[in-house]
C-alpha cells in the first residue's frame, strides 16, 4: 500500500465481503461484498512500531467513475430473506 500511495496511480478495485450466518437449506452464507473501482489512495504512512502487538494502520482512499464500467462503486447482498 505504501507503494500505491507514492505512486498515485489508480488501483483497480478494492473487494471488503463481509459474511454472516449460513442461510439455511443452502451452503450459502449471508454476505455483503463492496468493491468501489478506480480507486486512489489519499494518504498514507508507515504505522509507528513501538514493541511486540498488533499494529492497525488508517488508509484514506477515494473512489471515482470508471469509465470502462460506468460505476464508482459496486455493491452485492446474499441473503435468504425473500423480500430482496
């Protein structure tokens, strides 16, 4: 990621999917997947390590109109619910 943020150069997409509980009779699970297109990232850094843990980062990043797909942003829900 330090690379893209130094380069600003678009990266393709970027895919979140977050699952849920499996649906039942399926082997199915309730899922929501974003994936926003042509996407910059606005600022960066190197996290700060100060000993043995986890370390988190904050990675700022915005989405613009794919011209080749005509949308910024995609987004998909499975779910057993019916109504959708």
């Amino acid at each position: 990621l330090w690379d893209l943020y130094h380069s600003q150069a678009a990266v393709p997409s970027i895919v979140m999917q977050f699952l849920g509980n499996a649906i039942a009779g399926s082997a199915a699970t309730d899922t929501l997947t974003l994936n926003p297109t042509n996407v910059f990232i606005d600022t960066g850094g190197t996290p700060e390590l100060d000993g043995p843990d986890i370390t988190t980062a904050t990675l700022n990043w915005v989405s613009l109109i794919d011209v080749a797909n005509d949308s910024a942003f995609k987004a998909t829900l499975i779910t057993g619910d019916s109504t959708f």
